[in-house]
C-alpha cells in the first residue's frame, strides 16, 4: 500500500472514533440533565435530618476562670444562634 492511502486511511479513522466519541459525549450530557430534571420532578423532597443530641459539657480544667467559662459560653451560644 503506498503511503498516502495509510496516511488517508488513518485519518478518516481518527475523524470517525473523534466523531463517535463526541456523539456519545453529547448525548451523554442531554440524558444526565434531563433525567436530573426527572428525578427532580418525581422523587420528594427530603428533609434534613435532625440534628444528633449534643453530648454535656466536660469539666472545666483545674484553673480556669468561672466567670471567663460563662463569658466564652454564652458567646458561643450567641454565635449559634445567629447561624440559623
């Protein structure tokens, strides 16, 4: 075979696995969305779950200052408060 039909060849074989794949790419991307656009229209909507109790406060450590611990837990209550 002479060298430009292989050079022909190989490259209508190129254009036709790139064509191929850029088919199966686009329709794969039009069948993601609309089954997400299905999904989204036939399965409820799922709350959130509730949140797990929180475990009780540890000990304060030998040392620290009462009226601080009051100080930084009401800041972090505050803190919380506002997230909601």
């Amino acid at each position: 075979m002479p060298e430009q039909d292989l050079i022909s060849q190989g490259l209508e074989l190129m254009i036709l696995g790139m064509g191929v794949v850029f088919v199966f790419l686009t329709m794969l991307v039009f069948v993601t969305g609309t089954m997400s656009k299905l999904v989204n229209k036939l399965a409820p909507e799922v709350e959130a779950p509730a949140p797990a109790p929180r475990r009780p406060a540890a000990a304060p450590a030998a040392g620290v200052d009462p009226q601080l611990l009051k100080v930084l837990s009401a800041a972090v209550k505050e803190h919380r408060a506002n997230q909601k």
